[in-house]
C-alpha cells in the first residue's frame, strides 16, 4: 500500500484524503461512532428500565411508554384482526411489492435450513448433531424516523422458516397510539398473529422477562436505536439475540465507470437512515472524488430527510482517493463495511478479493436498496466492524443444535482405555470409573 502527503480540500459535507494512514484513522473513528459517554449515560437508563420492567411488568410498560412514547397503550396488545384489516386496506401496488418481497425472501431463506448431521463411527457408534427450532422467538421492529415493513419480513421470514411455534413482535406506536399500518400488514403476510405496541429498552425487557401480559421469548431479533442495542446487550444469557447492530453503513468502492449520480444517491441512501450513518466512497478517480460533492448537494435539494442526511454526512460521510483497487480493498477489509457496494468495471474479481463485509453488491445494477427490500438474503447484518467475526440474520438465528452420541460396547471398549487416561490426567477419579464400571 503506497501513500501520497496531499489532501484535498473540499468545502462541502465530505471530507477527502488521499494519505492512506489518515484515511485508516478516519475509518476506524466510524467504526467506533456508537462508543462514548452518550454510551454509558444510556446504559444506566436502560439498566433502570430493565429493572423496573422486570419488577413491575405490564403496569411498567404503560408509565414507560407514556413517559417516552406520549401514550398510553392500554390495551398493550393490537387486536389480530386490525392486522387483517390493515392487508386489506393496503393498496394493490404495495401489496403486489410486499408479496413480491416475501416470496423472494421465503425462497432464499428456506434454502438455509440446515440438515441434521448423522455419522457412523469405526466401531459402531453413532454421532450427530440435531437441529431444532426455538420455541418462542420476539421481533423487535423500530419505529421512530421511519416505518419498517421490510424488516418485520426480514424478520418474521426466518423464524417461520425455522419453524418456531410462537412468534411475537413489538414496535413502537405513533402519539396517537397506532401503529403504522403498513407495518401491521407485512405482519399479516408474514404470518405474526401477535403484536404488541411497545417499543425501546421496555420492549427488550418484556421479551426477556415476561410480563402478564408479553410472553417471555427465547430468542430476540431486530435492530433498534441506542437504547434497544444495550438493552439487548444487557439481557444476553437470559435469551439469545440476533446481534447488536448498530447505526447503518455504507462504503462504495468505485473506479472510472461509476457515474457520479449512482455514487451519490447511494450514499445518500444510507444518510437518510439516521445522524449517525456512515457513508463512504474509495475510489481510484479523482475526478470522481472532485465531482460528488456538487452532485450530493444537487440531490438534497427538496430531499424530504435533507437534514438528517447533511448531519450524517457531515459527521460520518467520507471520501478517500486511493492509487488502486488494492488500496482500496485493504481499507474496506480495515472498516468491515455492513454494505460494500462494488461500482468497478471487473466487480467479482474484487468481490472474490474481499474478506470482511456485511453484503456485498456486486456491479451497477445492484445498488443496496435492493438487499434492503426483497433481493432474497437478509438486511439485518452486522455494523461497525463486526462483519469480521460475524454475518447476517438467517433461520439458524432461530435454531438450536443438540449433540447426539451413541455408543456401543464395542465403541466403548476400543476407547474407554483413552477416556480413562485423559479422566486421570485432569485428577477427575469418577470420569474414569464411570467407564470402568461399565466395563469390568
């Protein structure tokens, strides 16, 4: 990797580098915008909720939802047939997408379920692994800026796929105490009967611990603001979670065949998630690097969420000039990008080259929207450098494996010797009895 001493200077929301080592700090302040003291100031708020969840149940969830939400929902649960209602009420061309959506979806993550393992041993013996479904799974669907009704599918998709028995979701109500209906049909079609108009750090508690009114589940799924990561983070051991995705993110790596107008817009289409989006292009093209800035304030004129995309770009947005592809590939493995957008003249060659990344897109017309919406894989993938060790939301995320061994005599005797000797050489006298005893 070579390095250049210059850097550009553009009067816009987008810094640009060229020297790689302040561009490799740059990229790891991204990948840590969640971390700080606004950190650790929620974390005791969502300790209290937690606690006074637990302790106070369904009469906690009210006050809580009243004091952050500004209703009061009582009921706590949507009555089933408001969800049927809300299908039908749903006009044809979006009930035309969200089916489009959920069979593509349905198709790709049935294709996932892993198969049981069974093996036979030398002497007889019989080794495998089973899988099985939990019983309870809980969705948590944000609602806040936007309405999600990709990510109820996104969601509800896999563990119907797995197989589990209950499911149960919960998303936040407007003020006026309603549910966006939109997200009430994705729900319908995906088939989850049982919704609760709860949201935030209380939502995660109910799922976790039960209330008299929310069953306690097994394994929780879905993203959610600052609150609803650490609260998921908090309650991990009492169930299983998904992830602990953070704020969205893109990085575009594009050469000379990228227009401009696509770079732009696909940046933008991650600033408008939220202020603390990151959106990034590495590029090879100068005049590329010299181009977009002009372009993304052309495309923000009249944008319906201009401000939250200025904030966002102005605080995580960044443009790096790079010598060559390679460079390039190095710093995005480096950040571990949730969305890697390849907008090259050869993009598998490079795809075939990453190591880390949530999803990649490979080529012009795959832009990201697409993997949000109903390309098939799953939208909930990891964020802020955690694609190195981790990847997206799939139905094993509702399964559990079980170890099955059974041996015979025969398998016993031809290994019972060895057993013993390794019982012996931890001090563990009864580990080698019990195969002695069987033995004589």
């Amino acid at each position: 990797m070579t390095t250049t001493s210059s850097q550009a200077t553009t009067p816009s929301l987008l810094r640009c580098l060229h020297d790689v080592t302040t561009a490799e700090q740059a990229l790891d302040r991204l990948a840590k915008r969640t971390t700080g003291e606004a950190q650790q100031q929620a974390a005791g708020t969502v300790e209290q909720i937690l606690s006074q969840v637990k302790d106070q149940g369904d009469r906690a969830l009210i006050e809580l939802t009243e004091r952050f939400d500004r209703f009061r929902p009582e009921p706590l649960q949507v009555a089933p047939e408001q969800l049927a209602q809300a299908w039908e009420q749903t006009g044809a061309d979006l009930r035309d997408a969200l089916e489009l959506a959920h069979r593509r979806i349905q198709d790709f993550h049935q294709r996932q379920k892993p198969q049981d393992l069974e093996i036979e041993g030398v002497h007889g013996e019989r080794l495998g692994r089973r899988w099985r479904p939990v019983q309870r799974a809980g969705l948590y669907v944000p609602g806040g800026r936007a309405a999600y009704p990709s990510t109820v599918l996104m969601n509800a998709i896999p563990a119907r796929a797995a197989g589990v028995e209950r499911v149960v979701m919960v998303t936040p109500a407007g003020p006026d105490g309603q549910v966006n209906p939109t997200v009430l049909a994705a729900a319908h079609l995906a088939g989850v009967h049982e919704v609760y108009r709860i949201g935030g750090a209380q939502a995660i508690a109910a799922l976790a611990f039960g209330t008299e009114t929310v069953p306690n589940v097994d394994v929780i799924s879905g993203p959610g603001n600052l609150y609803v990561t650490l609260a998921k983070k908090a309650v991990v051991g009492q169930v299983g979670i998904d992830s602990l995705a953070g704020p969205s993110e893109v990085l575009v790596i594009a050469d000379h065949t990228a227009p401009v107008e696509q770079v732009a817009a696909d940046l933008l289409a991650q600033a408008e998630h939220d202020p603390l989006a990151a959106a990034i292009l590495l590029t090879t093209e100068q005049s590329l690097a010299d181009a977009l800035p002009a372009e993304v304030e052309r495309q923000l004129q009249n944008h319906p969420r201009a401000s939250i995309c200025r904030q966002s770009l102005g605080d995580w947005g960044l443009i790096v000039v790079c010598d060559s592809l390679e460079t390039c590939a190095q710093l995005s493995d480096r950040f571990a990008p949730e969305h890697l957008e390849l907008l090259v003249e050869r993009p598998q060659p490079l795809a075939d080259r990453i190591i880390n990344a949530g999803a990649i897109f490979i080529g012009p017309w795959s832009p990201e929207a697409v993997g949000d919406y109903l390309a098939g894989p799953n939208h909930t993938l990891p964020t802020c450098g955690t694609a190195r060790f981790s990847g997206a939301l799939c139905v094993e995320t509702f399964m559990r494996h079980t170890s099955m061994i059974a041996f015979n005599r025969a398998a016993l005797e031809a290994t019972g010797g060895a057993v013993e000797q390794l019982a012996q050489s931890e001090g563990l006298h009864s580990h080698a009895h019990s195969v002695r005893v069987r033995l004589g």
